[in-house]
C-alpha cells in the first residue's frame, strides 16, 4: 500500500433492500471490507467505512406489488433487518444509511443535473417493451423469458441467472410481462445515456496502463468491456419508484439504479461527515476503495468512473476495487429466489455467539481468485479442528497453566532459550507476512498467517512441556509461561480484524486495554506482575445434532424448490374413445409380491384377477424395498395386454402407478377395497 495517501475511504456494495443478506454477500463484500477497515484502523490511519442499503430499483417493487404493500414497506423491513444483522455481526460501518434519505435524493438529482445542464448527456428515443394491460414500459426485470444464450426459460430482462450472461429486455426470446403475463409490445421511449464511449481512451490508460495491480478477474472483465468498444449507457427508466429524473417533461421516469446506486457512497460519506465528505472524495491524498462483488465490476471500474470524470470537481477514482468470486452453497449457486442461501439474521438467531465462527469460515474460504463452495460440515470441521484444538486449546492452555503456577500473575521472564527465542522469531516473521497479505487484499492469506501464531504457541508448548519442567525448575517455567501469555497477546491483535468479538474477549482476560497493530511481534505487551482473569473457553465445539439441522433446513428448501418448479409432462395426442375402451383396467388382490432375482427394478406379483391368479412384473422395485407388505393390498392393471416375457418370466398385464414430481412411482389403488376383477370405468 502507497503511504502517500492521508486518509482512505472504504466502500462496500449497497445490497439491495428487497431481502436479507446472506453467506454470499458477506464472503465477496461484507467480511473482507470489514476486515480491511479494522486493520487500517488499528494502523492509525484516517479511515472511514461507508454502507447502506440500494433501495430503488425493480426488484424492489417487484416483491412490494407480488406482497401487496408499498415498496417504502419493503425497504423500510429490509433495510432494518440488513442494519441490525450487519452490527450483530461486527461490521463496523461509519454510516450504514440509505438511497431514500432526503440527503441522497438531493445529491443524485444535483449530479444528475450538473451532467444535463452540461451536456454530458446524450438523449435517444429507442423501441422499449411495454405492457399495455398494465400501461406501463417492462424495464429489466419485469420481463422474463427464454435466455438467447443457454437458452433457460425464466432468464430475467436484465439478466440470465442460469449461465450470468448480462442481457437487455429486448434480447430475450418469447418475452412475457412479469406484471399480468402478457406478450409485450415494442413502443417507442425516450431516455438520456451517458455516453462511456466518450470516455474509452481515457478509462483504457487509467485501467490498462495504471492499474494493472488490480486482482486478474477485475482487470480481465474490464479489459473485455474496453475491447468490445464501450456504448453509451441509459440513466433513466421508465418507473414511478426511484430518485425522478430532475428535468422538465420527465415525468414518471427515474435515475436507473446504477447510476443512482454509487452515488449513494457520496450521499452517505455527506451525511456521516457534512463539513468534511469532500476530503475523501476530491483530496488527491484520498484514496477511494471499493469493495465489490464480480458481478458489479463493470459499475465500478468502468461506469462510475465515468460519471465521476464527467462530473469533474477534482472527484477522485478508487485506487482500488477488490472484488471477490461468487460463494456456492452445497455444490449449488446462492440464489434468492430459490431461497437457497444461509441467511445472516436466521444464522445469528440459530447460532447465537458464534459470530467469529462465520467471519472465520468465510475468509478461510473467501473465493477471492475463483469459486469457492460452502458446507455446513466443512463449518463444522473448521470451527472443531481449526478454531477449537487450534486457536482456543493454545490460549487456554497458556493462561490455565498461569493460573495454576503463579496464580494467574504474569511471572518474569529469565534467560531466554533456543526454544524460546525460535518461537519469537517465527511470530516475528509471521506477523510481517500478515501485515503483507492484509495491504494487498490477501485476507485468506493473512488469515492463514495469523493462525499460525496459535500453531506456532501450541507447538512451543509441546516443545517446552512447562507442566513437566515445573516440578524440578519453576524459573524456566516463568520464561516458558510468560513467551506464551505475550503470544496470547500477539494473537489478540493479529485476529482483532477477522474475529473482534474473540479479540475482544481474550484482551479483556489479558488486561490489554488498547490494540495497535505496532504491538504485534512485541513481547512485552503484558507486564510482568499483571494480574490475569480466569480463563473461558474462546469456542465450543459445534455438534452433529447443529449441523443436521442447517443441512435439514437446506434440504427441505431444495424439496419446496423442487415441487415449485415441477410442471406435469405435456397431454399425449388425443385417443378416440373407441380405441381407449378397448382397454379393460380392472382391480387385482396382491396375493404374493417379491423381487425378481438378478433384477433392481422388478418386482413379480401375483393378482388374483376374480377369475384366476395372474402373474405381473412392474419396474417399481426401488420403490417398494419391502415388496412383502404389499401382500393384501389391491392395485390396478391393464388386463388386456398381450403375454410379455422379461427375465424368464411371462407377464401378463400391466400394473398402474403414478409418477411423483421427484420421479418416484406409487401404486394406484381404489380407496375402498371392491371385488377382485371389478372393471375400472
């Protein structure tokens, strides 16, 4: 990191008010922007760390129209649930405001204005999808359709969720109105773009040339956007939610989202800092950084920076914009609408303190360079073998054996020993490796790094064996305890930003009552004589039972995500009802069902038909894994199916079953036991 920079300035993607947030959000955004302001912080330096809910845009009031409320209810729930869940975590906002605020609406529209009154703008009348039930223009995710890609149905105007392809209303195949279901129409609208093409040659050295440190996938995707030649841009939409585009003759249209959006992190910085925001936007000594998700990259390395240099006002660009890849969960993509996702507030309120726990997992796992994948069990191991044996068994061990010794009073070191002073080495190099991998967005590095200390201190203690050395040398035992309660310090600093409230809680039994990230490495960070608390467990081990319940609450998503998605198979070609009468379905009593030797799928019965018995083989044999209670049951069967030989045995007729949604075949039987051959009509 530069140190010609006075101050820095911390953004995270605004979420969109129309849901929580959840595993996804907080590993690509939310836990490495954290984790980055906590360490600026405990630098010293001048940061601030800006957030806030996006609360215009369609999706919004999409979910406001389906539940029949306002989309100011919608962004009023979810804007208090992301707020509170957000600090229950311990992310440490500045300000964690919202697009709604009085102060936003007026800074959008001034921006806005400032551009037009320029001439910055570029006004195009263009063929827009309409509804004319509903009289109103189908802007992104009012349509849906077959996507022109992967060609998935359900593909949204703005964007296919199957493959992530980024797509225009108009692209789509087979467009249908996500308002009353109806095929829209072309009609003419008019809108302002701002034209990005005016400012390629510019954004090509600034990119390209000057920031060619920035992780390969932000640069990548920028540079793909630059060799495609860059188009101008829509502004404004055709909505009655949103910031109203503030020109005369622009009624019922607003900003478009993502130019309304990132000038949320100017509104917010105003409201958090009203006689000072313009420091960290427009010092050159400011330095602006971004952190966002992959699928915002364009907005901020390519759009915003030109709205920014279009503005002018000496606005200054991110220095950087980390941007992580996507989070799976279970082998499958997070995605809201299918409520597949492990949502923050549930998780807070089904795993009460154990906060750290998830910052700890998901930066260990962060998809910083590709996509990683979540699992409960991979949890569970992480906080069993990692956070538990590891980082907790070494802290604990070191101030219980201080307690037992020397009554919880740090002794006095005495001459230090080869032992000793390799230990103190290797923290020292370790910790110099944190402090690299946290300046370059390493954070699963640094993490990395920083539980070493606790393995480095486990591995001391082993070495050292202070309980055995205790009985013939107490002097040597003081040394050995007091390096050890100095690494508990060490640690306590070095994991204050990934895990605070365990931070916390270990400087409070230390006594250390400030932490500067300049103490780390030092070994005199607790005094000699200082008075140590009473040791508790930093974490618990997390039980099967806990987990089989997350995997039980995923599972019963993927079932309700299932039947909401099954569709019957389409009607077979009509039959004249001559043709199907000759048919003759009749009801049978299972006199003898078992399974056919050296076959999975069949099962042989033996009906008794009223007439005779009759043997039948069925394919349900994996459905029915105990065929023997079928025995005095009743089915129907189509009698009047030639003879069939499988596996040696001749089949006469054919039983009927019903096909589930998931697949699976169940036995058509009457709901009132009837005659043996009566005839189904």
């Amino acid at each position: 990191m530069s140190n010609n920079y006075k101050r820095t300035l911390i953004t995270s993607a605004l979420p969109y008010a129309n849901g929580p947030v959840h595993i996804g959000h907080l590993a690509g955004v939310y836990v490495p922007a954290d984790i980055y302001a906590r360490f600026l912080r405990l630098r010293g330096e001048d940061v601030v760390f800006i957030g806030g809910s996006d609360e215009h845009g369609v999706p919004i009031t999409i979910k406001a129209r389906a539940e029949g409320v306002t989309p100011q209810d919608i962004v009023d729930r979810y804007h208090g649930i992301i707020k509170d869940s957000f600090k229950e975590l311990g992310i440490s906002f500045d300000i964690y405001s919202r697009t709604t605020s009085d102060i936003h609406r007026e800074t959008a529209s001034e921006f806005f204005k400032k551009l037009y009154d320029e001439g910055k703008f570029v006004e195009k009348t263009s063929m827009q999808l309409y509804d004319a039930e509903a009289n109103q223009f189908l802007a992104d995710r009012y349509v849906t359709g077959e996507c022109p890609h992967c060609h998935a149905e359900g593909a949204y105007g703005d964007q296919c969720e199957k493959c992530g392809t980024s797509l225009n209303a108009t692209d789509l195949i087979n467009p249908r109105s996500a308002i009353t279901g109806n095929v829209p129409v072309l009609k003419e609208t008019r809108h302002w773009y701002l034209p990005l093409n005016d400012y390629q040659e510019f954004l090509e050295k600034w990119i390209l040339e000057d920031h060619k440190e920035w992780r390969s996938n932000v640069y990548g995707q920028c540079k793909s956007w630059l060799d495609l030649g860059l188009q101008p841009r829509a502004v404004s939409r055709d909505l009655n939610w949103g910031v109203p585009v503030p020109v005369e003759g622009a009624e019922g249209k607003v900003l478009y989202v993502w130019f309304d959006a990132p000038i949320g992190y100017i509104s917010n910085t105003k409201e958090l800092l009203p006689d000072s925001w313009e420091k960290y936007w427009k010092d050159p000594e400011s330095r602006i950084v971004h952190f966002i998700g992959k699928d915002n990259i364009v907005f901020h390395c390519i759009v915003f920076p030109a709205m920014l240099k279009a503005y002018g006002d000496n606005y200054q660009l991110p220095d950087n914009v980390p941007s992580n890849e996507f989070l799976n969960l279970e082998g499958d993509k997070i995605s809201t609408s299918r409520n597949w996702a492990v949502w923050l507030h549930e998780y807070l309120r089904d795993l009460p303190g154990k906060q750290d726990v998830l910052r700890y997992v998901l930066t260990a796992n962060a998809p910083e360079t590709r996509d990683n994948d979540f699992t409960w069990k991979d949890f569970q191991a992480r906080n069993n073998s990692e956070l538990v044996a590891i980082l907790g068994n070494f802290v604990n061990r070191a101030l219980v054996l201080t307690h037992k010794y020397f009554q919880g009073i740090v002794p006095a070191a005495g001459e230090m020993q080869p032992s000793d002073l390799s230990a103190i080495a290797e923290i020292r190099e370790t910790v110099g490796k944190i402090t690299e991998n946290l300046e370059t967005f390493h954070f699963r590095e640094a993490l990395k790094e920083a539980m070493n200390i606790a393995r480095i201190g486990n591995r001391y203690l082993q070495e050292t064996e202070p309980w055995k050395v205790a009985k013939e040398d107490l002097g040597r035992t003081a040394t050995i305890l007091n390096v050890s309660i100095q690494i508990c310090a060490n640690i306590c600093v070095a994991f204050e930003p990934f895990m605070p409230f365990m931070s916390a809680g270990l400087a409070e039994m230390l006594g250390l009552t400030e932490l500067k990230w300049s103490m780390l490495g030092k070994f005199d960070l607790i005094s000699e004589g200082a008075k140590i608390k009473e040791p508790h467990l930093l974490f618990e081990k997390i039980e099967d039972d806990v987990i089989e319940a997350q995997v039980n609450k995923l599972l019963k998503t993927k079932e309700e995500n299932r039947l909401k998605s099954w569709k019957p198979v389409p009607q077979s070609p009509d039959v004249d009802f001559d043709t199907f009468m000759k048919a003759d379905l009749r009801v049978g009593t299972v006199l003898e069902c078992e399974r056919v030797p050296k076959a999975d799928k069949l099962l042989r019965f033996l009906i008794d038909d009223g007439m005779e018995k009759r043997t039948i083989l069925s394919g349900i044999a994996k459905f029915y894994t105990e065929p023997e209670k079928l025995v005095g049951k009743q089915v129907c069967f189509i009698a009047n199916l030639p003879p069939k030989k499988l596996r040696g045995i001749e089949s006469c007729g054919m039983i009927l079953s019903a096909e589930s949604s998931d697949g699976s075949l169940s036995l058509i039987t009457p709901m009132h036991e009837v005659a043996p051959g009566s005839q189904i009509k």
